[in-house]
C-alpha cells in the first residue's frame, strides 16, 4: 500500500466522519424541534384555559364582592355588585376593560386572578385591601419623612443639610438636591403574617393615620373582619435631633380574630442604593449589604460587587444598606429571629441602561421576627438614616440597652491596627483642626506636615544612611570594577560592606524605621475616602475632596483607570517619578538595573490605582512626598562628604574586631568560595578526558 492511497483512505475517513457528525445534529435540530412544536401545543392548550376566568373564578369573584361590602378593588381592578351582576372595570397600562370583555385581555385576566389571590389570601384583613393612597410627612432638624397610606411603609427619606453630587456639573452649576436615602419606588418593606390557609402582607393593605404631629403618627389597619375593637398599626416617631425613627407594631383585640398557629412574623425588605457621590466607582466599591449578629462584636457583609447570597441562622441584632458616606439601617430592639436570607445585587452597565447610573445596588433580605396576638407591642425598632459620621453612629449605642451595636464599623477605616490609628490618633488630630475653621485643603496640609514631624525620629537614621551610600558611590563603583568576576562576588560583597561600616551607613538601616511608619501611610488610605467631612469640600481645581478631580476627560475608557485624569493623582505621580529618581541616586548604577525599571513602573501603577479614588487621599501623598523629598534633601546638605571621609579614615585606623555574626559570614564565604573552585576542577577535569 503506497503513500497516496494511505492519504486516500484518510481522507475517505474524514469524510465519513463528517458526514455522520452533521446527520446526527441534524437529527438531534429536528427532534428539538418536533419538541418545541409539542411544547408550543400544550402551552397553547394551557393557555387557552389560563388566558380566560373559569366559572370557578367567576363565583369566586362573585363570592368575594358579596363578602366585601359589594365591592373588589386591588390594584387596576374596580368591581361592584349590582343586584345579581358583576359591573366595574379592569385598568392594564393604557386600556380599560369593562369587566364583561376581561376574558378578551390576557393581562386583564391575570389582574382578575391577582385580585381574587389577594382577597382570598387576606381573608378578615380583605376590608384592609381598598383605600386612598395618600403621603403623611414628619420632619424634624435633621431628618425629613414621607410615609405612604399603602403599605404604611416610609418611601422618602430626605436629609437634612447634605446635597447630592451626581456628575461634575453638579458642582459646576450648583444645581445638586439634597441626599435622598429612599425615595418613592426604590425602597420596599412588609410585615407578613402567616398560617396554614391565609398569607397577610402589609405592603398590600391601606392603612388610616391616626394621632398624628409633626414628629409622630399612627398607621393603623381599622377594618379587620368587621370588627371595629380590632386593630393592628405601625407608630413611627421621630426622635429629637437625631436620624432615628422609632418604629413599632401596635395591635389591641388581635386575639380574637388571629389563629392560634401564627407564632412568628416575616419581614420582607428591599432597596435599591441610590447613587449619592459624582465618583460612581469608588462608591460602588464602598456599598454592600452590612449586619450583626446579636451579641457578637463583629460586623459582617455581602460582597462589594456582582451578585451575592448569604444565609444566616443566628439571631441579628441589625441589618444596614451603606454606601460611601450615608446608610440606612434598621435596628431590631429585640433580634430579627430564625433564617435570615441577604441577597445583594449590583447594577450592570450593558443590561441595566439608566438604571445603572442612578443606582449602586439591589439589596433585598428575608427575615423573622417572634410574634404573640395576645401581645399589645410584639415588635419595635428604630430606623437609621443619615451619615456614616464616625462619632455620630457611636453616640446611637444608646438605642440598644444590653450590648453594644458597633454601628461605627460602618465607616471603613481599614483593618484592626489602621482602625485603632485612625480612630485614635488621626481622627482627634484631624477634628481639632477642622474646628479652626481653615480650608480642608489647608487641614490636610497641616496634618501631613504633623504626621511627618512625629514621624521624624524613626526617617532620621534611614535619611542619613542614604546620605552617606550617595557619597560613598565612587568607592563603590571602583570595587565593582576591581572584583568583575562572579567567583569574586562574595568578597566584592565583603568589601562593600566593611566600607558601609567604616561609614556608618548601613543599607538596611533604614527598613526598621520605614516600616514602623507604614501603618501610618496604610491608615491615611482609609481615611480620607471615609472622612464625610471632606464632602463637598472645595480645595483649588477639586470641587470635591472625597470625589476623584476628574478635570481631563477621555474619549475612552481604560480598565482600571476610567474615563477620566485626577490631576491631585497626576502631580503625586509626577512627585512619585521625581522621588524615585532621588532615591536611586544613593545606589549602585550597576546593580539590579531590573529593579531599577520596576521601581520607576511603580508610579505609573500607583496612577492606575488612585486614578478613581478621592482627590483628598492623592493630595494627601502628592504633599507628603514633596516633604519627603525636602527632607532628604536637607540630609544630603547636612551630611558633609569630608567630615564622613575623616570618620572612615578614623575607623580603619582601629583594630578591626569582627563580631560573631560577621565571622560566620565570613567562614560561610570561604566554603563557598573552596566549593566553587573544587567544582571548576572537576569540570576543567572532565573536559581533558574528553
């Protein structure tokens, strides 16, 4: 068999091959789709019957506006009774249907099937089902309220002296509106009682304020079963000069309308985060889902981006939608009980359209609460809506007598010793100036330049040992150039540093005392894009120091970087750039020039990163390397290469006493260097017999 027959028969192979994998899709599209024709078929016979009210619907519509005082009404659906006749209308986005045509609408039907769903769920609270959507208002110093009749849920919440900055033409025009925490549409919660044949949910029902102030009112559901001593509420109360609203159940003569069974109540809560800063992605990346378990000084959270579900089995103590700089947070006086079930949501550029740019998150948690119909007040909490302001939520620990609520974990202030430097240290220092009444610009200013007094003592040595390597480069390079060899590499080793020693210039000496101060510059970076007292605050070209200068806008947008260039980011990374160039100047041009290129691409990256981030936190590392590079600069002028010259001349005079550590490195070098050299003999060795 010869080569071109091989590749025939191959060939033949392939095609067969290819001719039974395409028949086979073929068949497998065609078996799909005899499968989705009878698929089609059923739901088209499903439908027919789905698409249409029964005569087992249409008595039991009949039976319900009997029993509701001759009358449905639940959404768009309006029916009365008239002697025998069902009469009224069926309302779907822009037609109205009379109700003896609602059979030829299929969303009229379904709004028929809704209505009679929730009549028959309800049952003594159906009465509850029809009403007056109207708005009650409480307003206090701080905080104003909008409280919606349907639902008897609060649906606006409006702060008091904080504006909202969506883009940068807010600023420009100064046409911001105030902070809006929950607005109508956007934030969703109910009360759910259930038993084995009835589902009551709040957010359903029309409620009756009652006993209402300024400050306080009452939302009752009065007509419960046709009992006029029967009635369950909801009190909201404004405290006093705080963002708290007390909220708490009310109920009188429950028990003798409610089942014995009903012994726990769901609570049900959803909100859309509405956007509040002009940097939308450093907001994003500082909003999540927060709780805390009852008893535990912990606080724990959803994830910071993209989609994310957490079941809890312990009790909790409080649940909080926080964003950057404001929260919403609801605080159980007892303990939310039973399975809680977080789910948090972020929006997506490409599906979520407008919704993406007004919104942060989609938070929705499902909870229990103990519940007794014999009880006058089975539940209360209060509401939170305000600032994450450090010393304002640790002054709220009063709203909660048995433990401490930690709701102070809601400003992020980085990790346990950050947390303890900030609120310790930078927080009281940053405060007392602010109450000086300069420019924010000016009190960052003046705390970088404190900062680094303080920290002068433990940058000192490292300063001065730069110094004196920069004068000693010559030295350096000429035993570089003396010791070319790489068998030569640990004494040319040796040799430099018996000259740092005679120097007193220790290369490492300078480690110690940086690192006892990155705490410090890790803690800053927690700080400013935290500090809401840096909001709004304008500072040079910043309108805003919590929010990235975005002054230079770009065709485009680079991962990472954004659409736009932070000038307060661009001159740190300019200073970042010079900084380096003067750190480099103190070593060895030979050596590790790979490091040297990664020391100089370390700015750039620092651009990427703090590209987003607030202007204050890149003024903040712009000025403190400017003072970082006087500083050394000073050093280098207070070092005199005579004086340093004379001291080395000094010390080799003396009698070299070596230390037990600079003995063993130096017999470690010795083995090395024998080891070397027997393993070059025994290659020059091999070599000959070849």
């Amino acid at each position: 068999m010869d080569k071109n027959t091989v590749i025939g028969m191959l060939l033949m192979f392939a095609v067969i091959i290819g001719f039974m994998y395409c028949q086979s899709n073929n068949n497998k599209d065609a078996k799909q789709g005899d499968n989705k024709q009878s698929e089609n078929t059923t739901n088209n016979k499903h439908n027919e019957h789905k698409d249409s009210l029964s005569q087992n619907d249409w008595a039991t519509l009949s039976k319900l506006v009997s029993e509701n005082d001759s009358s449905l009404v639940y959404g768009g659906v309006n029916i009365q009774q008239k002697g025998e006749k069902l009469i009224g209308t069926v309302k779907t986005g822009n037609s109205t249907i009379s109700i003896d045509s609602v059979n030829t609408n299929v969303n009229a039907v379904k709004e028929v099937r809704e209505a009679i769903k929730k009549y028959t769920n309800a049952q003594m609270f159906s009465g509850c089902l029809k009403g007056e959507n109207k708005t009650i208002t409480l307003k206090n110093d701080s905080l104003n309220i909008e409280i919606s009749t349907k639902g008897g849920m609060i649906t606006r919440a409006t702060l008091n002296g904080y504006k909202a900055y969506h883009s940068q033409e807010d600023y420009k025009n100064n046409n911001s509106v105030p902070v809006e925490l929950v607005s109508p549409g956007n934030n969703e919660y109910s009360f759910i009682l259930n038993n084995l044949d009835q589902s009551f949910d709040t957010k359903d029902f029309y409620f009756v304020p009652e006993n209402q102030n300024d400050s306080s009112v009452t939302m009752s559901l009065v007509n419960i079963s046709n009992n006029k001593d029967a009635k369950w509420s909801i009190r909201y109360t404004l405290v006093k000069g705080t963002y708290m609203v007390r909220m708490e159940i009310l109920q009188q003569n429950m028990d003798k309308i409610m089942h014995n069974n009903i012994s726990s109540m769901n609570f049900h809560w959803r909100q859309k985060m509405q956007r509040q800063e002009a940097g939308k992605q450093f907001e994003e990346r500082n909003s999540a889902l927060y709780w805390k378990l009852q008893g535990d000084n912990d606080v724990s959270n959803l994830s910071e981006s993209g989609e994310e579900n957490e079941k809890v089995t312990d009790k909790v103590k409080w649940i909080a939608a926080k964003s950057q700089f404001f929260s919403t947070i609801l605080i159980a006086n007892d303990c939310f009980s039973g399975d809680t079930h977080f789910k948090s949501t972020a929006y997506n550029k490409d599906k979520d359209g407008s919704n993406y740019e007004k919104y942060l998150k989609d938070v929705e948690i499902n909870t229990g609460l103990n519940y007794s119909y014999s009880n006058a007040a089975p539940a209360s909490f209060y509401f939170y809506f305000g600032p994450n302001r450090y010393d304002l939520l640790s002054s709220y620990d009063q709203f909660s007598k048995d433990e401490d609520l930690h709701l102070t974990r809601l400003v992020s202030l980085g990790w346990k010793l950050f947390r303890w430097i900030n609120s310790g240290i930078i927080m009281p220092v940053f405060n007392w100036l602010c109450k000086t009444g300069w420019s924010l610009g000016i009190v960052i200013l003046i705390l970088t330049i404190l900062l680094k007094l303080v920290l002068w003592p433990l940058t000192y040595k490292s300063y001065m040992s730069q110094a004196k390597m920069k004068i000693l480069q010559p030295d350096i390079q000429a035993i570089n150039e003396k010791y070319p060899d790489q068998e030569d590499a640990m004494k040319k080793q040796q040799k430099i540093m018996e000259l740092y020693k005679q120097a007193g210039a220790n290369p490492m000496g300078g480690c110690l005392p940086m690192l006892l101060q990155m705490p410090f510059l890790i803690a800053m970076f927690w700080f400013f894009p935290s500090s809401i007292d840096l909001r709004g605050q304008s500072f040079l070209w910043a309108p805003d120091l919590s929010a990235p200068d975005a002054l230079i806008s770009l065709p485009f947008s680079i991962p990472f970087l954004g659409d736009h260039l932070s000038i307060f980011c661009l001159l740190m990374t300019i200073t970042n750039i010079a900084y380096t160039y003067v750190n480099m100047q103190s070593q060895s041009s030979s050596s590790m020039p790979g490091m040297k290129w990664m020391m100089y691409l370390m700015p750039i990256m620092f651009l990427v990163f703090f590209n987003t981030y607030a202007a204050g936190l890149s003024y903040y590392y712009f000025v403190s390397l400017l003072i970082t590079i006087l500083q050394t600069f000073l050093t280098r002028m207070m070092v005199k290469e005579d004086k340093v010259r004379a001291v080395m001349a000094e010390n080799a005079k003396k009698p070299k006493k070596k230390s037990g550590f600079m003995a063993r490195l130096e017999e470690a070098q010795r083995r090395q260097q024998q080891a070397l050299k027997e393993q070059q003999k025994r290659n020059n060795s091999t070599k000959r017999r070849r």
